[in-house]
C-alpha cells in the first residue's frame, strides 16, 4: 500500500466515524492494553490537541523485544518529523 493509497484509506474511513475521536494504528501493532487508556486520559486533561501519539516498543517475529523508540514531545520536533514520516501530512 503506497502513502496515498493510505490516505485514501483513512479520509473514506473518518467520512464513516461517529465516535469523537479515532485511533489509527497498522495492520501489525500490538497495543498494551493501557495504551488507549492512557491516551484518552492525556487528551482529556490536555484541552486543544489535535493529534497524540506515543512511543514504538519494537520486536522481532518470535516477540523478542528489540528496541524502544521514543519520539519527542518537542513541538519543533513533532513537526519535523511529521513532514517526513506522516501521512497526515500527504
């Protein structure tokens, strides 16, 4: 799946969503089960955000943990990132 054919996907899925928010994750994610929890807690308490994210825990096919990638909170820094590696931005 290319980076448009990406967004195609997620703009026809927000034309279906009726809940306030929306949680976009890939096919091959594992979420710990207080990661959507914790989200909504941080969106909660933290008025006028647009978009959360979090850090990556990464594994290797037989679950081996292999590294953790953290990503900064850095406004700067988040939008530097976004412009290379979003396809919210596309």
């Amino acid at each position: 799946m290319t980076i448009h054919s990406t967004v195609k996907a997620l703009d026809a899925a927000l034309a279906h969503i009726q809940t306030e928010w929306m949680a976009r994750t890939d096919a091959d994610d594992y979420n710990l089960p207080q990661r959507f929890r914790q989200l909504v807690e941080f969106i909660r308490s933290s008025p006028g955000l647009d978009v959360v994210g979090s850090g990556v825990l990464e594994f290797e096919q037989d679950h081996a943990p292999v590294a953790v990638r953290q990503v900064s909170s850095r406004h700067q820094d988040i939008l530097r990132f976004i412009k290379r590696r979003s396809v919210l931005t596309t």
